[in-house]
C-alpha cells in the first residue's frame, strides 16, 4: 500500500471514530436528558402528591373544628346549668313546706314565679328534667340509691320515688336522677 492509501485510510478511521464518538456522546446526552425528564416528572408527582394530602387535611381539619364549635355552642350551657341545679332543688324544697297563713302564702307565690322562670330558662336552653317516676330504669339516666320489693302494682326495674330530680342538655346527662327502684 502507498502511503497515499495509508494515510486516507487513517483519516477514515479517524473519522469513523469521530462519528462513532459523536454519537455515543449523542445518545448519552439523551440518555442524561431522558433521565434528568424522568427525575422531574417523579419530583412533579411527588409535589402533587404532597399538595393533594395536604389540601385533605386541610378539609379534615376545617370539619372537625366545625363539629368542634357546633358541639361548644350546643353545650354552652352545661357549666351554668350544672351550678344552677342545686338552686331548683332548694326552690323546689320551698315549694314543698306547706304554709297556713297569706304572708307564707304570698312568699310561696313568689318562690313558684322564681322556680318557673329559671325551669323556662334552662328549658330555652335545652336543659331538661330526665322523666323518672314509673319508669323503667336505665343506668344511663338514673342512679339507683335503694330498692325495694317488686310487687304486683310495680314490677321489677321500675323506678318507684324519686329523691333527687336528674336533668340532661340535650342528648347529655347533667345530673342522674337519685332514685329508688323496685327489685
């Protein structure tokens, strides 16, 4: 071979190497973009992902301080119903003594306006006398302090005296009624 040929032959070698490298380093630059798209489309679902939880939580949140303040306002009167209830009972009491002259008279008068007026408060309110009298008794309503035997005219788990009245707001016990019940 000449050295005409020998060299047109190294510059083809050269070349082909040339586009040999060109290429490699082609597709390795797509590879690296391919990749650096791949990495941001997993960071781009990531960020979804976390915004998304995060925006449920949000809403979970909001609820439950929705249902959180609802319940504050239904039960805003359970502390100041709680302290009153002893002042009914002591009404209550005035009202039971039995009077012979019109100064007793006039005095148990005012006693029942008072007692009626703070009954027609609380009832604005939603507190309410749990009945007790006659019925059956459910723990959940009444405290049990005595029994007694069951008999023909009462049957056994039936409340039978009341010695303390009960009260609820609402849907909850204030105070269990004190009662006796037939066993």
């Amino acid at each position: 071979m000449s050295k005409k040929e020998e060299t047109n032959e190294e510059i083809q070698e050269e070349q082909s190497e040339q586009v040999d490298e060109s290429v490699v380093s082609e597709t390795a630059e797509t590879n690296i973009e391919k990749s650096e798209l791949e990495i941001a489309q997993e960071e781009r679902s990531e960020m979804e992902d976390k915004f998304l939880r995060a925006r449920a939580e949000i809403a979970n949140m909001s609820n439950r301080f929705k249902n959180e303040r609802e319940l504050l306002v239904r039960y805003r009167s359970q502390d100041l119903g709680k302290k009153l209830l002893p002042s009914i009972d002591n009404l209550e009491r005035a009202m039971a003594i039995e009077v012979d002259d019109e100064q007793g008279a006039s005095l148990k008068k005012g006693i029942s306006m008072v007692l009626e007026s703070v009954q027609a408060a609380l009832k604005e309110e939603g507190i309410e006398e749990i009945p007790a009298m006659g019925e059956a008794f459910d723990p959940n309503l009444h405290q049990a302090v005595q029994t007694i035997p069951a008999t023909d005219e009462t049957p056994a788990d039936t409340i039978v005296e009341v010695l303390q009245k009960g009260y609820k707001l609402h849907d909850r016990v204030l105070r269990a009624s004190m009662v006796v019940v037939a066993q």
